[in-house]
C-alpha cells in the first residue's frame, strides 16, 4: 500500500501475480467471508483472498478520504 496505490502481488490458478491499482480507480470496496472485492471505475472487480479483509477494506477507504483529501 502506498500513499496513492496497491501493489498487489501474489499467486493464481494462472500462476505468479503483479498488479498496481490507482486508488482514485476503487470504487468501492466490500469485505466478507475472509475475501475483500475492489469494484473499479471500468466495471472489474478485483477478488482477493486474504486474512483481516475487514481491516484492509477500512485502511483502504481510509487511504482514499485522505488522498482525495
């Protein structure tokens, strides 16, 4: 996480995975069932598996309050 951005990294069913997203690009950000799903401005949603979703959603929207500032 960066001030402006996520780096995601991590593995797939396809293998090793790298991706950056824009925080301005996250509209939304929903967390349940130990997953946290990015809803971008172009209509993807990002899905991610990941221990404490329900924190990184909040640390993410936070982020974003104070980017947008």
């Amino acid at each position: 996480m960066y001030p402006d951005r996520l780096i995601l990294a991590g593995w797939s069913f396809g293998g090793r995975h790298r991706r950056k997203i824009a925080l301005e690009r996250i509209e939304r950000v929903d967390y349940g069932g130990g997953r946290m799903r990015l809803r971008l401005e172009s209509g993807e949603t990002v899905a991610l598996i990941m221990q404490e979703a329900a924190r990184w959603a909040q640390f993410i929207r936070l982020q974003q309050d104070v980017y947008e500032g």
